[in-house]
C-alpha cells in the first residue's frame, strides 16, 4: 500500500514571475490522513519546497533525488500518485502503465485537460480561494513558510 508523490522546487520556488503555485503541506497532510499509505515516496529535485522538511516527521517515508530519468522511472511505477504543478507530472500520468489512482488538486485539473479521460481514478481536492495570486512577487522565504503555514479550506470533490 504506497503513494508516490512528486515535490517541485527549483524555479518555481526561486522566481517571482512563475504563475505556477505549489500545492501546500495542508493538501499532502489532508490527503495521507484521509488514504492511509504504509510506504511514502518522496520524490525531489532538490530541498527547495519546504513540504520535505514536514515529511520528514512522519514514519515509512522514502526520500528520492536522483537523475531526471531515475526519478521518472520512480514515479512510472507508482499505483498511486499525488501530482503537483509539474511537467514531469504530466510526463508520468501519459507513460506510465502503472497508474490506478491519482491525487491533483481542483487548480491542475481545471488548467491541464478539464476535459480529459484521465482513464483511472482521480480524487480531486478543491482548495478555496487558492491561485497564483498568493503566490506571484514574494521571496523563497515567504515561499517556503506559506506552503507551511497556509490553512484555508479544503474539501475532496
């Protein structure tokens, strides 16, 4: 019984231009509490997202960073898999003949594919009043603690 979850970094935690805003620690928390997993993978580009640092409190969670192939092929044999706003996320979910579940937030379903047969099942988490806005112009730093600390409403859809 396990999960695999993609965290992105890089430079969407260093720009401040990029309209593209990370999935908060609230969403992960929401979604192991409601789906218990015995074996988390984590996979990550690099320590950017401060989600890590949260992951690391929880037991049966296995960290992975290794080359853009390795981790792709990590994530191609996930049954389940918790996407966030990623290209290589959208690369697994076409390759990959593994899948059976996937998690996305209601924001990456509505903006990649709204009308696709995602052909498995998918649970979407709708989080209220959440987009790009409270994320455009603030720092790494801002970054990293609003993905901890942001607490609005959340609900599976």
């Amino acid at each position: 019984n396990s999960i695999s979850i993609h965290l992105r970094g890089g430079d969407t935690m260093v720009q401040n231009t990029q309209k593209q805003i990370l999935s908060p620690w609230k969403y992960y928390k929401k979604v192991l509490d409601e789906y218990k997993y015995d074996h988390i993978n984590i996979i990550h580009e690099d320590k950017l997202n401060s989600c890590i640092e949260k992951f690391k409190e929880i037991e049966n969670v296995y960290f992975q960073s290794l080359s853009v192939k390795e981790d792709v092929q990590k994530m191609c044999k996930a049954k389940h898999f918790m996407l966030s706003y990623s290209t290589f996320d959208l690369i697994v979910f076409f390759i990959s003949t593994n899948l059976e579940r996937i998690y996305l937030p209601k924001y990456l379903a509505d903006y990649w594919y709204p009308e696709l047969d995602w052909g498995m099942e998918k649970i979407i988490v709708d989080f209220k009043n959440y987009d790009s806005n409270l994320w455009l112009g603030k720092s790494l730093e801002q970054k990293r603690k609003f993905l901890i600390d942001y607490d609005g409403e959340m609900e599976f859809i």
